[in-house]
C-alpha cells in the first residue's frame, strides 16, 4: 500500500518515504546494563571478602528501579551484594572481638604482675615487721602485748596503704597484711606468724 506523508506533516530530519509502507520503528534494546553490572560487581566482591559489596548493591539496586529491562540479573546481583555485606560484617564483628579478647588478655597479664610485684612486697615488709619483733622478744624475754605490737608496726605499711597489724595469742602472735582488699581476716590476707611468750603487761616502748 502505497504510503504517502502531507508536507506539513513532516519531521525535521526524518526520512520521507514516498510509495512505500511506513517502516516498523527500531527496536531499542531491553537489556538491563545497571543489572548486569551490578551482578558482576557482586560476584567479584567475593574476593575482597565482601567489602566491595556495597557498591555493587548500589549498582544492582539500581538496576531494580528500571521499569523497562530484563531485572533477573539486577535481583540476583542484589541478593549477592547482601551476602558479601554479611561476610564483611561477620569479619569486622570477628576482628574487633578478637582484638577486644587480647586487650583484656593483656590487662590481666598486668594486673597479675602488678598483683605479684606487691604480694613480694607486702612479705618484705611482713619480714621485716618480724625482725624488729625478734629484736623485742629478745631484749624483753617475750613479745609486746597487742597495744604494744601494733603500735611497733604501725609504720609498716602494705602496698595497698594500711598498716600492718599485731595479733598476739598465748605462744605466738600473727603479722597480717589486709591485702590488696584492704580488707582484715579476708582470704587475701597476707599472714605470717611468729613464736614466743606474750609479755602479761606492756612495757614503755
């Protein structure tokens, strides 16, 4: 059928066609590019271990949004990118536990350290609490009475701040340290005993 277009009617820089059918207009191509890329960019940002993942999600995600296109690949490529997000989720989540573990790992290592630098100490100064009661002992024939022993002690200090204390009993008497609790008759008590006769009554010091 012969096909014949007005001159009025005529585009600017369109083809006239004079006797002949009006040609099928081309075909534009449904291929959904935005998807395409999008499902590669997932599948390669498996081996950054995922941290690639939010940029092909952006590009996949994108691909969802056309309205003309083909978006199997667009939705495949978006499922991948949250898979790889979760992976490099669970790798930070790891890391940062991990190093949290041997933070903590490390402070106790210190802190026993610390804790056996100053149980020494504490047996130092109980040593040295026990030389000057020896010394007592023997120019008294006996150790002080318990006003009398505390106040020989009272400048022996533990590394935690308090002074040691004098316990006499009916042969012997106990150095005790409070600990690192500071806290008396606990179980970290620092304790040493000493033999000898307690005095009946005290003695000017």
């Amino acid at each position: 059928m012969a096909y014949h277009i007005p001159f009025e009617a005529r585009r600017k820089n369109r083809p006239m066609y004079i006797g002949f059918d009006q040609p099928a207009p081309r075909h534009r191509s449904d291929w959904n590019w935005w998807g395409f890329w999008g499902f590669i960019m997932s599948i390669g940002s498996f081996a950054t271990a995922g941290f690639a993942s939010p940029l092909a999600f952006l590009v996949s995600a994108n691909g969802l949004r056309k309205s003309k296109g083909r978006r199997k690949l667009a939705v495949t490529g978006t499922a991948f990118s949250l898979l790889g997000i979760l992976l490099a989720s669970a790798i930070v989540h790891n890391v940062a536990t991990e190093g949290h573990r041997v933070a903590e790992a490390r402070k106790e290592r210190v802190t026993a350290r610390q804790m056996a630098i100053q149980m020494a100490d504490a047996k130092l100064q109980i040593l040295d609490a026990k030389k000057e009661l020896r010394r007592f002992r023997d120019n008294n024939d006996g150790l002080p009475t318990g006003i009398d022993g505390n106040m020989l002690l009272i400048k022996y200090a533990d590394p935690w701040g308090e002074s040691l204390r004098f316990e006499p009993e009916q042969e012997s008497a106990t150095i005790r340290s409070a600990g690192p609790d500071g806290k008396f008759n606990s179980k970290d008590d620092v304790v040493s005993s000493i033999k000898g006769n307690i005095l009946q009554q005290g003695i000017e010091l």
